[in-house]
C-alpha cells in the first residue's frame, strides 16, 4: 500500500501532538526531515551530526539506498531542531530510551506510532510522497525531485507523485 499524502493540517496534528510526546525535539526533527527532505528511514536512523555541513546535509556513501551518497539542501528550521534536539551533543542524532542507535525499523515504527496515536493516517513514507508530490505540484523540475529523493530513475519519483486537486485544474484550465 502507497504512503498517504499529507495536508497542511494533518502535518499540524502531527507536530502537535509530538510536542506532548517524551523527547518532543527528537520527534519534530524525524517529522521534519520526512516533511522537508524526503529522508527513508534508513537514512534517518544512521544520520550523524557531522553530516551537517553549513546549510547542507551530506548522506556519505552506503548510507543510502543503492549505497549512493547525496547531498540536500537544509534550510534553518531543521538546523534549529537538530540544535533543539542534540543539545550539544555529537554523533548518532536517534538514539531510542536505552541509548542504542535507531534501526531503520525503529525509526518506522516510532513514525507509524505518532501517525497512529495522533489519529493520522500515514506512515514514515508520507512525508517524503508528501514532499515528492508539493514539489512536482509547484512545478519543480521531476528531474530535480528525483535527485532530492536520491532515485538513479525518473520512473521511480514518478511513483512517488501524486496527482492533487491543484494540478488537476492547472491541466484543465491552464
């Protein structure tokens, strides 16, 4: 089954209701780099502080899927968060209550659990077919999504798409 895409307002009750969780920073920072960057959770899960580089975030080689590195554009917001969240600290950025790293499965499941007990349908893949579908939507380049996304092909971002009411009437009344 294909991820949900997300409106303004069912991003909104997500943020809240990670705001009431224990560890509110680390939560809002998973649900921004879903929103904002596209992130799979196995990136997410071995995201290292010293991947931030100015106002860039460089996945390394192996890190992501296809053993491909990337690099993505971070705007301030997330670097507030990762600020809020780290506080200080250095290294592994998810670390689950005992202190041991985050697996990709971790990180899915602490996602399908804010998405489920914040009465959202949707998954860890929601904010990146959200963000993949708002991009296209805004007619951004597919070729610069699927590089965003890390796709090698145009066909797999295509997957990624949604169609949304707005491009509908574009196409019709354009």
């Amino acid at each position: 089954m294909r991820a949900t895409i997300l409106n303004d307002q069912q991003f909104d009750k997500l943020f809240d209701f990670a705001a009431q969780m224990n560890r509110p920073a680390m939560y809002r920072l998973m649900l921004l780099l879903t929103k904002k960057l596209g992130l799979r959770p196995m990136e997410i899960a071995g995201l290292e502080t010293n991947w931030f580089i100015n106002d860039e975030l460089r996945i390394p080689l192996g890190h992501s899927k296809r053993k491909q590195g990337r690099s993505i554009p971070v705007d301030a917001e997330i670097l507030t968060a990762l600020h809020d969240h780290m506080q200080g600290e250095r290294g592994r950025v998810f670390r689950n209550g005992a202190g041991d790293a985050f697996t990709a499965n971790g990180i899915s499941e602490a996602m399908r659990r804010i998405y489920r007990m914040a009465g959202v349908q949707g998954s860890c893949y929601s904010g990146r077919r959200t963000m993949a579908t708002r991009m296209v939507d805004n007619n951004v380049n597919i070729a610069v999504v699927s590089k965003v996304l890390g796709h090698s092909s145009i066909a797999t971002t295509q997957s990624y798409v949604g169609v949304t009411d707005a491009m509908m009437r574009r196409a019709l009344f354009a």
